[in-house]
C-alpha cells in the first residue's frame, strides 16, 4: 500500500535521510523507531509532503506520488496525529471534527444540527460521549487526541501516521487509543506508529522498522524481535559482543562510598515523572538513564527547579530546598548544561564574556555595577583551563562551534564553584576532540569532589562516564545499577526492561 | 571566518545597520548645509534639539523594553497622564508636582510590568490596555480641559538654558548618558539584554527574569512621565487629550532606525539617539524645503521600512 523506495533527504551539512525504505500493507500497523537526531520526524514529513525527498520514490497503491504540500498528502489520503494536538482550542467539538468539510445547507449555512448529530456518532465509536458543542480545549487531553484521530480517520485516511499520540494520555486513555488503533487496522488502515514507548509498540504493531543516523537499519516482523535487540539496534550497539576499549575521555570509576550530597525525592508533575527518587555522592558520576521520553531531561530539569513539580523535595547537604526555582537551586550550588544548548543555553548575540559571566553577574558586582577586572579574571581563567577557542573574549558566542559553545556553558557553572552539576546531554553535536576534552573534564571534576549527573544517548560515553546508573522508563525510576552492572549489555537490558 | 574574507557587499550590509543611522545623520546635515538657507544656524538647531529631547527620552525607555523583546504602546498615555497629574500638586511647588508626575509612570510602569512579567500578556497587548485606559484617566484626571502652568520654576525648566545649551537638552543628554552606562555597565543591564536574548536560556542561569521586566517597564513608563513634564513645561500649558499622541510611534521608529532590533538581546543607545535625531532632521528638511506634512509621513514610513530591512539582512 504505501512503498517507499531509497528516500533521501538532505539539508546543508548533514544526511538527514539516506537510502531509507519502507513498506507498509494495508491493516498493518507498522512501529517507526529510532533515537533523537535518527530521521524519524524528516520521514513523516517526506510522507506528509512536508519536505520533498532529494532521491528516491514514495508509492502510494503502487502509483508514485509526490506531494507539493500536506495538503495535497492529506487529499491522497494520508493523514497525520502529532504529539500535540494540532486543532483549534476554542472552537466546538463539533466543529474541530467537521473543519473544512462542514455539512452546508443550501446558502451557505452550515447545517449545525447535522453536524452535531454526526459528530456525537462520530466520536461515540471512539468511547468519547461529550457535549459535542462545548469547546474542545474544555476537554482532558486525551479526548482531544481522540478527537483528532476520530477527525484524521473521518477523512477517508489509507494511511494514518501516529507521532507518538500516547506521550500526553492517561493509561486509560492509553487502553482506548490503543483499541481505536485496533479497529482501524482491522478496517484495513495502515498505520505508521512512532513511541518510545516498548510495551506500546509490542502490543500493537506487527512490523518494525528502525533508524539511526538517517539510515533504516533494521525491517521486519516485531514478533521476531526481541526487547533487548530492538535497543541495540537502536543504539547501535552490539549486545553480544560488547568489548571496551576505553575510546571515551573518561579513566575508570571513582570512590562512591562516600554519603550522599543530594537527595531527590518524589520528583511527580502529572504525565511526566511519577515518584522519581535518587540520591547523588560527591566526587561520583551518577548516570540518568532511559529512552528518549523516559523523563531523564524532565528529571534533570526539576531538580534545578526548572520544570514546576506537582510534589517532591531535593535536599543537598542536608539542607531542604524549600522553593524550587534556578535561581535557588543556583544558590544552593546546583546548576544543569541543557540538552538545547542553543535554546537554553547561550545568548547568541552577548559575547564570550559575557555568557560565562551570565550567572556570576550579581556576584562579581558592587552596588549593581558590574566589575570588568573581576569579570576578566573569571573569562581569562576559564578559556585557559576549558581551552575555548575564539577570536576574542569579546566575539559572538553565536559565531563558534559547538563543542566551544558548550565549553562556554560549562565554564558559566562552574565559576559559580558549583556543589552539583547536571549534564544533559554534554557531548552531543560537538566535533570529537572537544567531546574527549569534555568527557576529561567531567572526569576531573568529578575526582575532584564534585557531584555529577550525567543524561547521555552515547552509551559508550555513557557506561565509561557513569559509576552508577539510575534507570528511568516512562517517568518512573525502574532500577538502580551499580559497580559492575554498568556496562553495555546491562544497561541496555534494563533501558529494554528485560532482567539482565 | 574573518571580517576580511568577506566579500565587499557583505562587509557593507554588515556595517549598513550598524553605522547607517550615523552616516544618514551626517548626509542630512550635509545636505542642508549646501542647500537649505538657515539651517545650520545656532537658533534652528536649538529649536531642533528642543523639539527632539522629549521623543529621545521616550525613546531611550523604549528601547530598553525592546531589548527585552517587548514594547511600550503606553507611554505617549503615560505622559497625558504625567501632564495632567501636573497642575494638581503645583500648589506644593515644583518638585512635589514632579514628584508626583512621575509617581504615574511608576504606577503604569508597575502594571505594564506585572501584565507581562506574572500574567504573562504578550507586551503589545498589555501596554495597549494602558495606551486606551491612561489616556482616558489622564482626560479625568484634568476634567478634560487644558490648564495654563503659572509655576516660574517649572516655566524656567521649559525655557532656561544651562551653560548656552537648553536645558531640556541637558536633560535628555545626561538622561542618554545614564542609559547607556546602565545598560553597558551594570548588572541589571546585562541581566536585560540576556533576558531580552534568549529567555529561556536567562531563567535556567538563574537570572531574575521577573524583577529584570518589571524593573524595565517601570523605567520606560518614568521616562515617559519625565517627557510629559518636559513637554508641558515647554508649552506652558497642560493638555492631556494632546500631549503625546503617536509618541509611542515615534519612539519605536528611532529605536529601529537606530538599529536595536525588535527581537530583543541588543540595545543600541547611541543609534537610538542617531535615530531620534535623524527623524527629526528629516522633518524638518522635508518642511523647510515646502514638502507637506504628510509627504514628510510617507518619507518617514521609507526610512522605517530601510533601517527593519537592514536588520533583517544582518540576522541571516
């Protein structure tokens, strides 16, 4: 039914797509897996005429199509639900279902009694019975998702790409999406299903495809597949012969017997972290692991402060936070390097100077006035030891690379002699040399004494920098590996949820 | 990677925004040298700085919002409000009544503040409540009429000149003096221009992001308050119902011809004052040379559409 052939997409400096297929009959619900930066979203777009592929063919029915707009992949009868709900929030139900399609009256009226009649109809076979004339942003969140599936359906979809639709539901919204999922299939839809989510994907789909780096490196019947290899292809690595040869900048474990400097406790916000509790030592690297979505960047977040919390406590040196906000959790001396290091991290247009001072400002000034001989200090201090390389103290950050951009960020913490520091995602998009001086660093500091918390996709990275792992899935802490359990193979069994 | 291995053309876009408004400055004044009679006389350019001081000290509070990606439609009501808060406490003497003028732009300054920084509105509209509403308290207010200002020391401040140089002009130099130190040297002035950059980035480095946006609309709105009191002192007369009207326009235009651009993260304070100063140059020439008030409009909206299309040019 839809048969892609060879696709490849290219943007200015990087492969997005390369030699990617995929096929999928009619009835078959097919899982499209693969990490961060793997291509899954630039091939949802090819199919939803989004992007135009630079090579390769898509055929829809055994015709080849070429879609100049999502419009026109939407009329061939390919229809998309994204991970937020695309619809209008203040507009009736009824008219949410019925946008663009509306049933007229002759003159140009819509004929509302119908469309409300059929909309009740509509949505009563997706277990949804509600007022049909209410707004739709008065709904939970996963009604409005089977709003908009019940709406991607209602227009004579073929095919139906599912971009992780269940990130935002409640288990048993879960269970009637999943359901509806079923019917369809059984109606002869296909269905491309996107989810991190492995019990999700093992339930529903009869096919798998994975990617990485742009590539489809696996195809084939999910049944034949177990847990632990789908990771492994998904990361990469090979399960069977995992072998270390030490290619990271790290040097071996540290001491972890010493008390622990903080506490998590309880970390809970609705839909994202359920009870996450853990505690970090000094002079330690402690591992967040987990597949994307599992909460790891969440987790990091909340303990700055940086995400609201329903409940939960983070206590260092025995002392209780009382609010949890950056600026507090700055002042207690606990400070997080972003995963978006351009979306949170730096300020493209102040200088060098400028962004590793950030933080320090109120320190390094007097009366409100900024000292320039102390802020140079810091700056000359900094470039030397994290080895930034720029023109000036005084250049863009914006105009360097990234693995100086991030050494930028890193040097904004730690003139502030932080107590912990919490790394998301440290090394990735930085060119390798950078990513070994990084990983040494880290490595120093944390011998040092300090308390590092390490979120990592790199396994590689990530088992020769972590002494211990904290393992998350689905929001929720599921294990805690130590000593001589972090290795590879164990920590992808456990990311699969298989006993190792 | 350099400057130099740039090719001509770009190097020249590059310094266009940054520079332009300077060497647009210089050109006008050039040209009415040669070819306008009178102007580069000492009475005309006094006239023209008299009539600049009070958009640039608007200008300089709107450009410290724009910095923080907002923007201030309040302030021309904020002077309205200013002028007829005015005449009320004049019985105390001048400085109660300046005082108190100023009072209203901390009020509205507040509100602005709170709109955007705790309720979370979009800064256009926020201000754009207080631009309908402060006017309407401000006719109110002075019970819709317009007050003759009697006080010798306020009158003195519209008049007076310091050293040869007016003293409203004094004022609105020191005032961009101060600005501009503000924003270059003191912590605060960084923490907005970071906020301004990326907010997401200012709030996970621990910067006080509120109180920095707060503190932002109060100052611009007690600029504006101190414009109002300039300008009713200058005209010896209170007029709330006229007094300010499209002064957030012309503000917002020197900001951007100046080349602050309205996505936040920079502040141009001395191309703020170019900018001021290159608009009012231009009406005048425009009006010397006979060409009426709305072909001088239809100049202005060229100059604006420029100096956005060199800045976007920059970004790429």
């Amino acid at each position: 039914m839809l048969d892609v052939r060879g696709v490849s997409k290219r943007f200015p400096g990087v492969l997005a797509l390369q030699d990617v297929s995929l096929t999928v009959a009619p009835g078959e619900v097919h899982a499209l897996v693969g990490e961060n930066g793997a291509g899954k979203s630039t091939l949802i777009k090819v199919l939803t005429g989004v992007y135009t592929p630079d090579e390769g063919q898509v055929l829809l029915d055994g015709a080849p199509v070429s879609f100049g707009s999502p419009r026109e992949a939407q009329n061939a009868g390919i229809s998309t639900i994204y991970q937020e709900v695309n619809l209008v929030p203040l507009m009736s139900v009824a008219r949410n279902l019925f946008l663009g399609r509306e049933p007229m009256l002759p003159g140009g009226l819509i004929d509302f009694g119908r469309m409300h009649r059929e909309a009740a109809q509509t949505l009563a076979r997706f277990g949804i019975t509600v007022d049909v004339r209410r707004p739709l942003r008065s709904l939970g969140l996963g009604a409005q998702q089977m709003v908009a599936l019940a709406r991607a359906v209602a227009v004579d979809a073929k095919l139906l790409i599912m971009d992780e639709p269940t990130s935002s539901l409640e288990p048993r919204e879960v269970q009637t999406l999943e359901a509806v999922v079923r019917d369809l299939s059984a109606q002869g839809i296909a269905i491309i299903y996107v989810s991190h989510r492995l019990d999700e994907l093992y339930r529903l789909c009869d096919r798998v495809t994975v990617l990485r780096d742009g590539r489809g490196v696996h195809s084939g019947k999910l049944a034949d597949l177990d847990r632990l290899h789908l990771v492994s292809h998904m990361l990469g690595r090979d399960p069977a012969a995992v072998s270390r040869e030490g290619l990271t900048g790290f040097e071996g474990h540290h001491d972890t017997d010493a008390e622990p400097l903080v506490s998590v406790r309880g970390l809970t916000r609705r839909h994202v972290l359920h009870d996450v509790s853990f505690d970090v030592r000094p002079g330690e690297v402690t591992g967040l692991g987990g597949l994307l979505g599992s909460g790891r960047s969440e987790t990091a977040k909340a303990v700055v402060g940086a995400l609201p919390l329903d409940s939960g406590t983070v206590t260092i040196g025995g002392r209780r936070l009382r609010r949890l906000n950056p600026a507090a959790a700055i002042r207690a001396g606990m400070v997080l390097l972003p995963e978006d290091r351009k979306a949170e991290g730096i300020v493209p247009e102040l200088s060098v100077r400028e962004n590793i001072v950030l933080a320090a400002l109120p320190r390094i000034s007097r009366f409100g006035l900024v000292s320039r001989k102390r802020q140079d200090r810091i700056v000359e201090t900094f470039m030397q030891r994290l080895r930034i390389k720029a023109a000036s103290p005084e250049q863009p950050v914006g105009e360097l690379s990234g693995g100086n951009q991030q050494k930028v960020l890193l040097a904004r913490w730690l003139c502030l002699h932080p107590r912990l520091l919490l790394l998301d995602e440290p090394t990735r998009g930085i060119d390798v040399g950078a990513k070994a001086e990084v990983q040494a660093l880290v490595d120093e500091l944390a011998r040092d004494g300090l308390a590092v918390v390490l979120i990592s996709s790199d396994l590689e990275e990530f088992v020769e920098g972590a002494d211990r792992v904290v393992v998350l899935r689905a929001g929720a802490v599921t294990g805690e590996l130590t000593g001589d359990e972090v290795t590879e193979a164990g920590i992808m069994a456990a990311l699969a949820g298989e006993q190792a | 990677m350099t400057d130099l291995a740039l090719p001509r053309t770009a190097r020249l876009s590059a310094a266009l925004p940054q520079y332009g408004v300077y060497a647009a400055v210089l050109v006008l004044l050039a040209f009415n040298a040669v070819f306008t009679d009178n102007f580069l006389t000492g009475a005309n350019l006094r006239t023209q700085l008299i009539q600049v001081a009070p958009v640039l000290i608007v200008a300089l509070g709107m450009a410290m919002v724009i910095g923080t990606e907002g923007v201030d439609l309040s302030v021309g009501s904020v002077m309205a409000l200013s002028a007829a808060a005015l005449p009320l406490y004049l019985g105390y003497g001048m400085w109660p009544a300046i005082a108190m003028a100023l009072l209203t732009g901390v009020v509205v300054g507040a509100v602005n503040g709170l709109l955007v920084a705790v309720v979370g509105l979009q800064p256009i509209v926020a201000t754009l409540a207080l631009l309908v509403g402060g006017r309407g308290l401000a006719l109110v207010l002075a019970e819709g009429r317009l007050k003759q200002i009697e006080n010798a020391d306020l009158l003195a401040l519209g008049s007076d000149d310091l050293l040869g140089i007016p003293v409203v002009v004094v004022i609105a130099g020191l005032l961009s003096l101060a600005v501009g130190l503000l924003v270059s040297r003191t912590t605060y002035g960084r923490q907005l221009v970071a906020v301004g950059g990326n907010r997401a980035a200012a709030t996970l480095a621990g910067l006080p992001v509120r109180r920095v946006l707060l503190g932002t609309y109060v100052l611009c709105a007690v600029l504006a308050a101190l414009a109002g009191v300039l300008a009713t002192a200058r005209l010896t007369a209170s007029d709330p119902s006229a007094i300010g009207n499209l002064m957030e326009l012309s503000a917002i235009t020197a900001v951007v011809v100046g080349g602050t651009p309205l996505n936040g993260g920079r502040i141009r304070v001395l191309g703020t004052v170019a900018g001021a100063l290159l608009m009012q140059l231009l009406r005048a020439t425009l009006i010397s040379h006979n060409l009426s008030d709305s072909t001088a409009q239809m100049v202005q909206a060229v100059i604006i559409l420029g100096a956005v299309y060199l800045a976007r040019e920059r970004r790429r």
